[in-house]
C-alpha cells in the first residue's frame, strides 16, 4: 500500500508567514494528490486537486505543487482563518497523510 | 448550494450493526458519486467506501471490506451506509462526501457535518 507521511506534524506560525507543509509519498503517484483543510469540529474542505489546481472558491493564497513522490502545500501569507489541521490524500488508495497542525505561534 | 446531511449515527455494541444516511440536495444526484469517510476521536481521515453515480461500481477500505455495504437510492437523494459486525475501532465520526466526477471518484469536494458512532458495550 501507498504511504503518505505529513511533515512537521506541528507548526507554529505568526499572521503574514509563508507557511509550508510537506506530503511525501512511499512510492510515485504522478501528479494524483489533493489537500484538504479541517478546522476543529467542522468537516474537511478541499483545497487543491491533482497536486497543484485550486478547487473553486479557495483564496489564492494557497497553492500546491510537487509531482511522484514529494509535494508541498503552501500559504503565501498565513491569515487568522488558515489556523487549522491539513491532510494530504492520495487518489490510487484515497489514502490521507496523517494531518498537519498549523497552530499560532 | 450543496448541502450533505448525515443521521443515523449512535450507540451500539460491539457485533451490532447501524445503517448511516445522508440526504443530499443542490445537485443532481444521480450524476456524482459518492463517498464515507470517517475519523476516529482525536485521529486522522480515514477514507471508508465510495460508489458511482449509477451505483454499479463499489469500493471499499480493506478495514471495513464485507462488514459494511454502501447503496444509493437516486429516486430520494440519499446515500446509505450499513454497518454490519461492529468493531470498538469503528468508533468515529462518519462523514458523506461528494466526488467531482460520476464514476469512482478518488476526492471529495463537498462534505456534510458528520455523524457520530460510538461501538461499545
């Protein structure tokens, strides 16, 4: 089975850094990765499909890139409303990373 | 607007069985498929089961593969999710979501609030 191991598990960020998080992949899975947003208590929401396409509606703040088996989710100013918990998720097995905490510093 | 809805979560033992819906509305149903993920107290997504607009095609995780059985009724906008032989790890809160497309979808881009399971005795 296709692993997928988030990094940091944790990470604490000011309002205006440039936050970065990591997905990597066991073995390549092309372009076939999506992230999703959760804050606590509410449902995930999709924030970037097939690696690096922003689903409707996602600010344009956040972006996503990387291809095989290394991919990076990234918020290019960090705004009160992105402190949350993000997952990658793979498409073959529809396997999640096991989440991110961005949390404020 | 998409609107998910889930019901039919609760208590129930261990080797007992619950049948989750979810009621969806904004869409047209029948064109998309449809997916369960859950996630256990405190844990990570964990993805469950997802089935074709049509309904002809089902997968699910190896963890709930022949306990658990998903269905659609495309006449009443309703996804279903019945659990059979449950497991104290089955303990979480089970979400409906939409995939983008209308066969297997592999993401999910609208999601309903959830639905609790507890299995314990």
């Amino acid at each position: 089975d296709i692993q997928m191991t988030q990094s940091p598990s944790t990470l604490s960020a000011s309002v205006g850094d440039r936050v970065t998080i990591t997905c990597r992949a066991s073995q390549s899975i092309n372009s076939w990765l999506a992230w999703y947003q959760q804050k606590p208590g509410k449902a995930p929401k999709l924030l970037i499909y097939k690696a690096s396409s922003l689903q409707s509606g996602v600010p344009s703040r956040f972006s996503g890139s990387g291809s095989g088996t290394e991919f990076t989710l990234t918020i290019s100013s960090l705004q009160p409303d992105d402190f949350a918990t993000y997952y990658c998720q793979q498409y073959n097995t529809r396997t999640f990373g096991q989440g991110t905490k961005v949390e404020i510093k | 607007e998409v609107q998910l809805v889930e019901s039919g979560g609760g208590l129930v033992q261990p080797g007992g069985s619950l049948r989750l819906s979810c009621a969806a509305s904004g869409f047209t149903f029948s064109s998309y498929g449809m997916s369960w993920v859950r996630q256990a107290p405190g844990k990570g997504l964990e993805w469950v089961s997802t089935i074709s607009g049509s309904g002809g095609t089902t997968n699910y995780a190896d963890s709930v593969k022949g306990r658990f059985t998903i269905s659609r009724d495309n006449s009443k906008n309703t996804l279903y999710l019945q659990m059979n032989s449950l497991k104290a790890e089955d303990t979480a809160v089970y979400f409906c979501a939409k995939g983008p497309c209308g066969g297997d979808c592999y993401t999910f881009d609208y999601w309903g609030q959830g639905t609790l399971v507890t299995v314990s005795s």
